[in-house]
C-alpha cells in the first residue's frame, strides 16, 4: 500500500537507501579510489604542475576517446568553457542566446560576458531542460530568418545561437534541436557541465552541438578540483578553442606575441593530473550512479505525491544529481523536507531559482515560463554521490 | 680588464653562475622542497580538492599576512585578479585605463575583458616600469579633470585607472604614482603579478593600489599550478571581491541566488594547499634570488657593452626574473645571444613585444614610446629559479 509524502518520509528513506555512516552526507563528494595520488605525485616530483607537462594532453586525449569528439580543450572551469564555446560560435556583443530559464547560473553569465543577451526558454516536463517544442512555436512568433541569420522581430537583435543544459545528466532532446537550429541558422552549443557519461540516442551529450563544454568542478561526476572543457568536432574551431584559452600566443621559441584578445584559461597539470585519475574510473562512478538512482527509483515509486526523477527514454543518463519532485499539491511540503532532511545531516537542496527572475536577468527577453516555474517548486535534489551506489553494484 | 659582450661570453657567464647538472635550464623553474606532499595529499585523503576546504582560507591569511594588507582573495590567475581589480575600482566599458606598453599580455587584456580601453604609457629606464614623471606631463597635456573624473581631451572619454606594473620583480616609484592619481582623480590598481616579495620604501607592493593583483603561475617565485590573487586594504572592496569571484551568490544553506554578474574565478583547494606550502618557503626562495642576482651582477660588471639590471634604490626587489640589457651599440647581438643561449640549453627569452604594437591593440591611444621601445630591442631574461641561488646563499 501507498504511503503519502511528507518530510519525515523522505528521512527515512533517504536513510533506509543511503545507510549513512557518518553524521552529514553531501550532495555529491568527490571518490579518489584510483591513480589521484601517484599522478598528482609526478607532478610535484618532477615540478610540472602548470602550462608545462603531459597531463593536460593525456587529459584531452581521454575525452575524445570518451565522449567521442574530435578535439577536446581543458580549461579552468565550466563557466570558461562556455565562454568560449559562445565566442567559437560567434556571439558577440548585443545578440541574443536562447537558454533554460532553469539552470545554473554559468548558462546566462557566459552570455553576457559576451556582452550578449540571454533570452530565457521554458523547459520540459519530460528532461527537465529547455523545450524544443515550445522553442519551435516561440521562434515561428518572435523570429525571421534573413540572409541567412535569425532576428528577434521585436527587439531587432540577431538571435545566434542556441544553448541547451542538460539538467542533472539528463539529455534534452536533441534531434528536434538539431533541427530547429539548421531551420532558423542558429549555432548549436550544448552545455554539458552536468552529463558527462551520459548519451543521447547512443551518441554522447557535447558531441552534437558545434562545440559544447564540460565541468570538472568538485561536485560534478568526475573532478579536477576545478576545471572545464570545450568539446568539437570542427578541428578548425578545437584548434582555435586552444589558441583562445592560451591568451592567443602565437607559436614561437621565445618571443610573445598575441593575434588577440585572449584569455588565460588553461587547465594547470596538476589539475589534469587529478583528471586523468578520474577519468580512469569513470565507467565505475557510472555504474555505481545508476545503481543508487535505480534503488531510489524503486523506493519512491511505494510514495503517493512525489517521483524520483528519471532519464527520458531517448536518454542514458548518468544520474549525476538525483531529484525527486513533488506533485503540486504536494508542493507545499519542499522547504518542510529541505529543512527536516539538512537537519537530519542528510544534504538536500532545491533546483536553482530561475535565471529569468535574477536581478541582472530581470529584463532579459523570454517566452512563456510556466513549466520552469512548476519545477522551481516542486523539485528537491537528493544526496548522489558515486560511493553511495557502491553497494548496489552488482558484482 | 673588461672584456666585451658577445653571445659566447654571455654563455660562459652563465654556466659560470650557473653550473649546470642537466642538459637544460630553464628560465624559472618552482622548487617544491616544503610541505606541498603533505598539504596535498590531505585534500587527496578528504576528498576537498574544489570549492570547500580549509587550504583556500589558510592561503588567503597568509597572503594577507605577508603583503600586509588587510584582505586576499585567492583566484584561478593574476589575469583574473586583474580583471577583478579593475571591475572593483569601477573601470566601465569604453573609460580609458593608463597602462605600461611593456608589460605581459594580461595588463591590457583585463582592460579589454571591461570593455574598456588601454592607453599606452612608456617606461623609465630606472625602473622599467611605467614612468610617473612621463605620464605627469603627458596628463597634464590631454587630461582635464570635471567633477572629481579624469577625462581625455583627446578621445573624449573617461580615464579611470592607472595599472603600473612591478617589471621582473622591480617596482615602479610607487609615491610620484600616487600622487598623480590623486590629483586626476584616477584609481591606482597594482599589476603585482611579479613582485610577490618585493617592496617599495619598506612596504610591500600590491600595498600601495587600492586593490592590486598578485599572480602565482607555474613561471612565479610561488606557484599554485594556476593562481592569483586580489589584495587591498579596503575592507568593503576586499568582500566584494570575494562576492565577484564566486559567481555574486548570496549566502543561504540550500537557495542559488546571485545578484549580479558574478565570475567563477575562485581557486580550487588544491591549488591553495599547494600555495600555502609554497608561501612557507618564500623567505627562503627571496634569500636564493637575491644571492643568485648579486652573483649575476658581480660577473657581469667586467663586460663592456651589457649591464645586469638591479633593483631601483627605493625598491627591494624579490629578482623574479633576471635581465640583462645591451647598450645601444650592442643591441643587434640580442638575436644571436638568444640563438647561442638556448642551443646551450640554457633558457633566455627577450622580454615582451610592447602591447602597443599588437593587432588588437594597434588602434588603442599611446604618449611617445620611446624608452619602452629601447628596452623592447635590449632586454634579455637569464635562468632565474631560486634553486640556482641555493649555492650562494651564505650560511
């Protein structure tokens, strides 16, 4: 028999799954198991821990084997990733950007470091990520097509690109994307800070957009401490991602000289070291992730009023951050369970407040947000660490 | 009897000094003999390599300790320091930043991360840094000063900011800077990329700006792999910075909220922990470059044609880099110098082209560059790492 939602339900399931063996269990931590220690040894051993050293090749080596890409670029973090995606794509000052409403906030700043404007799309009830179908019905209203580029017919501004977000390892639908893109002369840029290991159709996330990025921040799948990736399959563009986060060097055994406004975004080696390490036992974290989000599955699936969120089914998703969300009228009850599960030292937290609703995004253009707002309240994340699936891996 | 340079005597001079145990020396090389296993290792061990962690706080108290500043806020490199620094004083898209024409990259790039524009200043010879007594005259013939802001007669704009920054460790005469800004009502911010360790009459650089940059590149006196630094004594600018670099987010247990467009340019905590193992051994690295430069300088005074570039009087400099400079008539042997130097394995590079010159940079407004230009053509940088002083420093 079904029982109703309420905090105190929660606790004792998120306690029953997790089995905690100490008093606060985060969100995501990290799990340095494998080769962390001996690569990041090297490094200090041999005094390469910056520009200088083999990690960051054998870093981007690991990458595009992994997700498939013909280039892959490490970088300081995710955010700067994105950054230069944009400016690869060729965004630039006063266009506009199609993005969730629904994401962290590094999807909207890396536009307007551009300089450019986000323009804030509803999501999807079915992959929590930006809606290709009311994307679609949005531009037919708002957007014209001329000499091959697309316009927002009420602001006047060209609309260049598009940059969907797959919400906690969950793939958006791509295809319909795809075609949305070639139909209205949009660039397609995935952020993929969140799903590494995870595939849509087969194929991996980042690897259909003209360029994507990638997080290796602390909370993320596999980390680097700190860092990021662009990901391509336009060698041209890979190669000028590098030339673009190296502050534009031009090659040259001594002399510096820059072609342009560069940045200073490469990954030290020390960091990549940690991410060869990490990248080493990925298939393990992914295996281990989709282990415990099987096991909550099963477990709120008894519970009248909330779901356990789970990968659309074009999607193979690595369940970075598990969420449950709470049906409307049960809606009420999400700050009584973010408080009672923080308090039971069980770590939970809600999805990010919109971006359209940001001081600084506030005037920002955008459609219909009615599906972003529902999950903004109903949507709880629950503590998704790789070590915690570890028991229900079947050997 | 002094003999006369030439790139053969260049070499042997420094394989004098230096007396190399490998096939090569490069220019400046980190030493890591201190802590950084053990500091490491334990971010290894508790799983806090990213955004949470004690290393990140311990740093900042040391640099704050050291520089003897009020407030440090530990970043991903001295370009993001800077770029911060910058936004801090208020620098806005199209106001003018007075910067040295002979710096590295970084100084005039944070200008353009603004929006803003740089405005090129030429050197002293005394210091190679940006001179005071050339920019006086040059404000005093475009600027004018309305209603507490400075203003180019010239371009119309606003100059908001003067950057000098400490050349190879040495300082720019700090007190003639503070006093022009002063009276054109313009922002000092400090480039101390390079002068961790040094200090004008007694205190320490980057504590003069109102906020200031400090780098800690893998090329740096202390590294953190990748990493920089903001300094200031304003205590209200100091947690903005902090505020700016971790994505403007307001403080709560579980909410996202940001209230402005924030950057993510904090340092990882392992880039800190190896930092503050670094900042341990600091005193001990400035004993070694300072015993290795007053070696360079003794062999170098009996050769006719080159001089050793010392330290200005006011300055006690940490020699992070150092140069040697041809007299005029010797200059055109700088090329043959570099080509005779790096076949022998023994790393020297000139210093930068002037940023003035180029592409991106090319249209940007500039005083006569006539000093600058001089040192551009007669500059060449010699191995530099504090472990090559370890034999001179006296016991």
């Amino acid at each position: 028999m079904k029982t109703t939602v309420s905090a105190e339900k929660i606790v004792s399931i998120l306690n029953e799954v997790i089995s905690p063996d100490k008093d606060f269990i985060a969100l995501h931590e990290p799990s340095f198991q494998g080769n962390e220690w001996v690569y990041v040894k090297e490094c200090l051993d041999t005094g390469w821990v910056s520009s200088v050293g083999k990690y960051v090749d054998k870093f981007e080596e690991m990458l595009k084997e992994f997700t498939g890409t013909k280039r892959a670029v490490a970088v300081v973090n995710g955010t700067a990733a994105l950054h230069i995606c944009l400016k690869l794509v060729g965004v630039e000052r006063d266009d506009e950007v199609m993005i969730p409403a629904l994401s962290f906030i590094a999807t909207a700043n890396a536009v307007a470091y551009c300089g450019a404007i986000p323009h804030f799309v509803d999501s999807s009830e079915e992959t929590l990520g930006l809606d290709p179908v009311k994307l679609d019905e949005y531009l037919q209203e708002i957007a014209v097509v001329r000499d091959h580029a697309c316009y927002n017919k009420q602001t006047g501004r060209r609309i260049k690109a598009v940059v969907p977000m797959h919400t906690f390892g969950h793939s958006v639908d791509l295809d319909k994307l795809v075609d949305i893109c070639q139909r209205y002369h949009l660039e397609l840029v995935e952020d993929a800070a969140e799903s590494l290991g995870s595939y849509y159709k087969g194929r991996h996330t980042g690897n259909w957009g003209r360029v994507s990025a990638l997080s290796f921040n602390g909370n993320k799948i596999t980390t680097t401490g700190g860092g990021g990736a662009i990901i391509t399959n336009d060698e041209a563009l890979g190669q000028l991602a590098k030339h673009l986060t190296t502050t534009a060097k031009k090659p040259h055994a001594w002399e510096f000289v820059h072609d342009q406004v560069g940045y200073n975004y490469r990954m030290p080696n020390i960091n990549a070291a940690l991410g060869c390490a990490q990248l080493e036992q990925l298939p393990a974290f992914l295996a281990r992730k989709r282990a415990l989000a099987h096991v909550y599955q099963e477990r709120f699936s008894d519970v009248e009023g909330v779901s356990f969120i789970t990968e659309p089914n074009f999607c193979t998703s690595n369940y970075w951050l598990n969420a449950i969300r709470l049906k409307p009228e049960w809606s009420h009850l999400r700050d009584d369970i973010l408080k009672l599960t923080n308090d039971h030292g069980l770590m939970t937290r809600p999805v990010w407040r919109l971006l359209s609703n940001l001081p600084m995004y506030e005037q920002a253009p955008r459609m219909d947000l009615t599906v972003a707002l529902n999950l903004e309240s109903s949507i709880v994340n629950i503590p998704s660490s790789s070590n915690l699936g570890a028991a229900y891996v079947e050997s």
